[in-house]
C-alpha cells in the first residue's frame, strides 16, 4: 500500500506534490482536532458520573470546558477537512490536466513507428480512462486511505493517555484489519490489470467501429462487427462484475472486523470496570470511543481495493512517458541549438555533417545519402541517395508498398534512418532541434485530418494568433473562400471532428489553406489528389500551385499531368531507386515508368 502511495506521489509533478504534502500535515491537524472529541466526551461523563455517583456537585464550568473542546474539535476539523479536500481536488485535477499535457507532447516526438504497434484505445485510454482516475478517483482513494490510517492511528495512541490495556484492544483490531486489508489488495491484484486492459480494448473497438461505419455499412458487416463491439463490452462487464465479486466478501469481512473490534473494547471495558481496575468514567468514555475509533479507518479500507488499480494506471503512464523519444533538442557540433526557420546562406556555408559526408550536388536544399530503414526486421528503405535541389519539384512514383510514403517522412525526419544519413541544407535532420525542422516543412496528406473546430483555428492551426485577415487571405489563395462564406457561420462553423461535415475536396484545400499559413519552405505532397471528384479538382490544382509558387516540391503522385512537368522523377520500387530522370528520359528507357504511364493511358481512356 505505501509503495503505491509513492509511486502516486512520484507521479505527480512538483507543485501539486507540494499540495498533497501539505494536505497531508493538515490532515494530521485535522486527525488531532477529530481526536479531541474524546477529550470533550470524557470531561462530559466525568463531570456527570461525578456528580450521580460520587455525589459530588456539578460545576457548570464543566459543560463550558466540553463546549469549548468540543468547539475547536468541530471548527478545527471544518477548516482542516475543506483545506485537505481543496489541495486534494486542485492537485488530483491539476495532475491530470498536466500529465495529459506532458504525454500528448511527449507523443509528438516518439518515432511514427510506435504508433503503428500499438493500439490508438490503449493510448486513448491512458490519456482518458487513467487520467480521470488519477484525477478523480486515485486522489480520493490514496487519501482516503491516508486519512483513515492517520485518524485511527492518532485515536489508538489518545487512547493510551486513558487506558493502555483498551489501547491494545484497539491496536490488535486494527493490526487485523490491516491483515484482512492486504488480502483485499491480494484478491484485486490480477483482475485490476484485467480491468486495465479491458479499457482499453474497449475504447479501441468503439473507435474502430466509428471511424470505419462507412465500410461496414457498404460491406454489410454492421452485424458482424456490433458483435465484436457487444464482445468487447461484455468482457469489460464481467471484468468489472469479477473484480467486484471478489472485493464485496472482503469488504464485508473487513467491515466485520472494525465492528467487532469495537466489540471486543466494549467488552473489556465492561470487564475491567466490573473487576474494579477501570473508573466508571473511563468505562464510558472507552464505550463511546468504540463506536468512533474504526469509523475513519473502515471509510479508507473500502477504497484500499482501488490502490491496485491506481498502480497499474500510473505506472501506464509513467511506462508511456518513459518510451525514448527521438534526439529532439537538435544540438550542433558547438553544442548551440540551431536556429528556427532556415537561414538558407548561412546554413548552406554550414561545415558538413558530422553524421555523413554531404552529398556531391552542392545546391541540394535536402539530400538522402545511402539510407537504410526497416519495420523491425521487415527492410522497407534500401541504400536510396536522392539529392533535391532548392525551388525544384521531385515526383515520387511507383508501385504500391514500394516504400514511397516512408522515403518522404524519412525527408521529413518522422523516422530516423538506420542507416545513411539525410541533410538539410548540409546539416544532418537530426542536428536541428525537433520544432525547428518542423517550421520548413509543410504537408498535405490524402486524407486530410481536421480538428473539431471552427474553420479558422483550423485554418491558422500552425499559427494560433494569426489575425483573421491573414485567414482570409490563406483561404482565397486555397480556393476555399466562396464555400467557407456560404456556410452558416461562415469561418466560425464548427465542422465535425475529422471534417466529416465536409467533402473530400473542401478537406483538401483548407488543409491546403493551413498549409499556405505556415509558409514553409518545403512541400511534401502525398496523393494530395487522389481521391477528389472532378468538380473539385480544377479548384485544388488552383489551390496547389498557390501553395507550391517558389516552393521545394516533394509529391508523390500517380495523375500523369501531374508528374510529367516535375524537375525530376524518383521510381522507388522494392525500397530502392528503380529509375530516375525526367518525363521524357524515363518513357524513352521504356521501364518501370513508361510502363505506368502506359497503363494511366488505358485506365484514362476507358469509359463505361
């Protein structure tokens, strides 16, 4: 139980363990002021037994001095109870908030691999699920169980100033509701990883279910995959039926103890009273503390069952936060960080690399220079130089699963390479600091990715406080303008996560707008224009030369009018360069190329 209690408080950034802390010596105020009210019960009994028994006379000052203990008992503990339970809120709050913050931007530098083995549910489920135990759940539970500890430890030890012998009637109860307490942990310790787990299959399948309707819906599968869906909720159902199954008899039988030891202190205050060693006055008093000594501890016990699961939900995280991240400071052979952005004459003068010699074309903007990459073991890149000129456009052809699409995030540093080494204007990718390097590269994908929020945050998404002019301004450039303003709110429409409130076209060019915003001096486009209806395309071509004008270029693409103009054309197939030169170079060689165009010619020409 401690371990986890450290492990909670590691896992809690500085400022909010400061207020766990100090919530903690406040509960111990708090624990005092709880414990004076044995002092104002036995002054009571004393006075009356006195006064019944022994004839002696009432003094009224006897009800003031219970009074007033019993005052500071109750504002004490009232002042005490809100101060722990505000540091408790504001630091289990703050912590989740913070911690969801920490592993959202640690997740930005973890290599794009990580993300393909493993499962969005169980990230989404840390970030959700865990966090709002940490939150909510593990603070209440962890100080619960504190408090409980502290109450009844600080009662046992006032006892003693009564009667050592009650006292140790007390400490036993207590000692065995600890035992029972550890088999309660004991009998959770398999099943909350279980539970764990279960989450966060849970949430995988729900959001695989909603992300893939379409398919299902157009495959008929709806039946088939609601069962797997109805399989996966109810195998988190039976894990939670299990895990309660298991804690409610030991839970009972733990409740039985804290009954029963107080039990057993009224018992042998009863005795000792009637063998003469113990005041009619103490005998009452110890009667009254039976009744109060396990109320705390019995409280805390209950959510002890929590603990386990807590562990595991921080140690997720913790294991999370843990994972290696890419080399993101960028540091040069002066050990300085580089600076934002390009300085394309001062970085062109850079001395060469210290990671691999720099490619032979001195006018390379970007060069890949004998680069090897692998999935595992699975060989993806194979020995690919490339040299890209400055203000050029590279077309990026070839078969499917020849390794294009990973060529160009190797460019963009979204992997390291294994092997080689890939330069930016004479400087190694992996010598710029993470977000800088980000600031030259500018992409849009085939399936444009846009947030639940209004058309201009996503719009001016790389640059939050760009005025709404700049917006504008991006937008007309990405031929998006005319069907922003159509829309209801115009660029306050907040379309639906994903951008599912909009066509495929639109996507693509907001997404093209965002990128015209950033203004980087890079552009990797992968089948930026694949998947767009006729109606659109004249508009989105419109919108890519806007945002490629005297821009590097970097596309993979398969639209024959789109590849033959390229400076220069890559065929990767199998990892490797297959051919390279321009349009009419490659048809004339008649290989790989030629034969894809060919073939782009039929699939043109058919009609239905």
């Amino acid at each position: 139980m401690f371990g986890t209690l450290i492990k909670f408080f590691k896992f809690c950034d500085e400022e909010n363990r400061k207020k766990f802390t100090g919530s903690i010596i406040v509960g111990i105020f708090n624990s005092l002021f709880m414990a004076l009210r044995i002092g104002a019960v036995a002054v009571m009994l004393r006075g009356v037994i006195g006064t019944a028994v022994e004839g002696q006379p009432f003094e009224t000052k006897t009800i003031w001095i219970s009074f007033c203990i019993m005052c500071v008992s109750m504002i004490g503990g009232i002042i005490t109870r809100k101060i722990t339970a505000m540091w408790q809120c504001e630091g289990g709050y703050r912590t989740c908030a913070k911690k969801r913050i920490e592993i959202a931007e640690h997740l930005r530098y973890l290599p794009m691999g990580y993300f393909n083995e493993n499962s969005l549910g169980e990230i989404t489920s840390v970030t959700t699920n865990t966090m709002e135990a940490v939150g909510d759940v593990a603070t209440r539970a962890v100080m619960m169980v504190f408090q409980g500890l502290l109450d009844t430890s600080l009662i046992i030890v006032m006892l003693f100033f009564f009667d050592w012998r009650i006292a140790l009637v007390g400490l036993a109860g207590f000692a065995l509701f600890e035992f029972v307490n550890f088999f309660m942990r004991f009998a959770v310790k398999n099943i909350s990883a279980d539970k764990i787990r279960d989450d966060a299959a849970e949430i995988g399948k729900v959001l695989e279910y909603i992300q893939g309707i379409a398919e299902v819906k157009a495959y008929n599968l709806v039946g088939k995959r609601s069962r797997e869906l109805n399989d996966v909720i109810n195998r988190r159902k039976k894990t939670l039926i299990k895990m309660e199954m298991r804690c409610i008899p030991v839970s009972n039988l733990q409740s039985l103890v804290a009954k029963l030891s107080g039990v057993a202190m009224m018992i042998a205050s009863l005795y000792f009273y009637l063998a003469g060693s113990m005041a009619l006055a103490d005998c009452a008093t110890m009667l009254v503390c039976s009744f109060m000594l396990f109320n705390a501890l019995e409280a805390g016990g209950n959510y002890s069952a929590l603990l386990r699961t807590i562990d595991i939900g921080v140690t997720k995280a913790s294991k999370i936060l843990a994972l290696p991240t890419m080399d993101i400071e960028g540091r040069d052979n002066e050990g300085e960080s580089l600076p934002p952005g390009l300085n394309p004459q001062a970085v062109f003068d850079a001395p060469p690399s210290p990671r691999g010699s720099t490619p032979k074309t001195p006018a390379a903007l970007i060069a890949a220079q004998n680069i090897d990459f692998a999935y595992d073991k699975r060989k993806i890149i194979d020995d690919i130089s490339l040299s890209i000129p400055e203000h050029s456009t590279t077309a990026i052809v070839g078969p499917s699963g020849g390794g294009k699409t990973t060529f160009c995030h190797l460019l963009a540093r979204f992997w390291d390479v294994d092997k080689g080494s890939v330069t930016l204007k004479g400087k190694d990718v992996r010598d710029y600091s993470m977000d800088n390097l980000m600031k030259n590269y500018s992409f849009v994908f085939q399936n444009v990715y846009l947030f639940h929020d209004t058309i201009a945050n996503n719009i001016r998404f790389g640059q939050p406080e760009a005025p709404m002019e700049k917006v504008i301004a991006a937008a007309k450039k990405a031929c998006c303008h005319d069907f922003i303003s159509q829309l209801p709110d115009g660029y306050d429409t907040v379309i639906g996560e994903g951008g599912a409130s909009l066509s495929g076209g639109e996507r693509q060019r907001i997404s093209i707008a965002r990128a015209i915003m950033k203004d980087s001096p890079i552009i990797i486009l992968d089948e930026a224009t694949a998947n767009v209806d006729p109606e659109n395309e004249r508009d989105l071509m419109k919108a890519i030369e806007e945002l490629t004008r005297e821009k590097t270029v970097i596309m993979i693409a398969h639209r024959l009018k789109t590849v033959r103009n390229a400076d220069q054309i890559v065929v990767i197939d199998k990892g490797r360069i297959a051919e390279q030169g321009k349009h009419e170079e490659l048809i004339a060689k008649g290989g790989i190329y030629a034969r894809f165009i060919d073939s782009r010619k039929e699939a043109v020409s058919w009609k239905l």
